[in-house]
C-alpha cells in the first residue's frame, strides 16, 4: 500500500511551493515595467496552473486541465514545467532565485521518491490506461 503520510507531504509541500512561487511572482510584477510585469505574470499563471493541478481544486478547472494538458499531470510534464517556472524565478532576485532552488529540488526529489517507492509515485502520477499514449518508459507522457 501507498505511504499516504508522504504522498500527502509532497503535496502539502508542492502546494506551499507554488503559492510562495505565486507570491514572489507577484511581488516581482509589481515593478511595473514591461519585463517586469511580462515575467512575473507568465511565471505567476504558470505556478498557478501547477498549484491547480497539485491541489485538483477546482475540480472542474482541474478535470479541464486533465483533459486538455494531459502532460502536464505526469511527471515529466511537471517537471518540465517547474524547470520553466525556476528559469523565470531566476530572473527575480533572491527571493527567486531561491524559490528556483526550492522548485527544481521538489521535482528531483519526487522523481528520487519514484526510484525508492514506486507505488507511492504511482499514486501520485498516474499512468493511463490507454496504450496508444505509453512510451517505452511506462510514462504516459506524449507530445502529440
């Protein structure tokens, strides 16, 4: 049986993440020039995005996103979407850099959790059962 003690950390934290990531997004934009305010939204509604899904609240938002974005509710999806959100993180002084750290390590360490505990990984990104999108990997990760 799954670990439900660290499944539920890992979401509790990767909730905590993407409001702080949110937060200090926020705070960037808030400079009010055009860079400013162009990084900080992309990274705000891209944490967003990810805190919706980490959350699945709204449901009905959260079951659109599954839908429409498929990939971004598997590990490499995510993962790829938080290495874009540090990048853009990177960019907002400490408080950011920080948060980009932070971010990148979460990913890491969740994927760590899959290598040590695959039923646990498995609970948290699921596989589909549709064959067609299952790479050789037993991701169901596709790019069509």
């Amino acid at each position: 049986m799954a670990n439900e003690r660290l499944i539920n950390a890992y979401r509790n934290i990767s909730t905590i993440i993407y409001i702080l990531n949110i937060i200090c997004s926020v705070i960037f934009a808030w400079h009010m020039t055009y860079l400013h305010l162009c990084v900080g939204s992309l990274a705000a509604a891209m944490s967003l995005f990810m805190l919706i899904i980490a959350t699945q609240t709204p449901k009905t938002l959260a079951g659109a996103l599954e839908l429409s974005h498929r990939a971004l509710f598997t590990w490499r999806g995510r993962f790829v979407t938080d290495i874009m959100i540090a990048l853009l993180l990177f960019a907002m002084g400490r408080f950011g850099i920080t948060m980009g750290i932070i971010t990148i390590l979460i990913s890491l360490s969740i994927r760590s959790l899959g290598n040590k505990d695959k039923e646990t990984f498995q609970v948290l990104f699921p596989t589909t059962k549709d064959p067609d999108n299952i790479n050789s990997d037993g991701s169901d990760y596709n790019l069509a």
